[in-house]
C-alpha cells in the first residue's frame, strides 16, 4: 500500500503506542468481558493493529520499530519459551538496520 494515503495517519512509534495504552486498557478490564466498555476497547486495539499491520515504513528507522514491536508481541505470546530465537532475530535486524541507515547518513553508530 503506498505512504500517500497515510498523510494524516501518525507515525509508526505513535500508532504502537496508542495500541500499547488500549491492550493496557484491554487487559484491566479482562474480569468485565461482556461490558460494552471492554468490547469497544477490544474494537479499538483490533483497528489500531490492523493500522500497525497496514503501515509502510519510509525508512530503517521505522522499519526496525515495526519489527521490534512484533518480536514484542510474539515474545509476550509465547511467554518468552523461543526468547533465545526473539533475541537472535532483534540483532539480526539492530545490526542490518543500523548498517543501512549508517550508510544512509553517512554516520557510524
């Protein structure tokens, strides 16, 4: 899906957060399921990580905070028992990233 019809739409790092705060939100109200107030903070967390799962990042930098963000998820999942694999994959990306936006901006890091 192109960047463009995301003009008005917040930035990767804004719309994790925002999911944050409503899963946070989800989870405190897991003993009232069936309350009109638990299902429209479940509809919000649904349409903010289909917003997250829609997002194209513009560069490295974007890319690796939506990468982060489901190795999050994932680790939380599976209560850490493939934590070794998670943590392979996180430096896989921190080492590839940092190289490309190294030599994007003419940095070291």
């Amino acid at each position: 899906m192109p960047r463009s019809d995301q003009d008005n739409v917040a930035s990767a790092a804004e719309l994790i957060a925002q999911f944050k705060i409503a899963q946070h939100q989800m989870f405190g109200l897991v003993d009232e399921y069936e309350t009109e107030q638990f299902h429209s903070v479940e509809k919000d967390t649904t349409r903010l990580l289909a917003s997250i799962a829609r997002f194209e990042p513009v560069d490295a930098k974007e890319f690796r905070t939506l990468a982060r963000f489901y190795l999050d998820l994932l680790e939380d999942e599976d209560g850490g028992y493939n934590k070794h694999l998670h943590d392979c994959l996180r430096q896989l990306i921190d080492r590839h990233v940092t190289r490309y936006v190294d030599s994007e901006t003419g940095e070291g890091g």
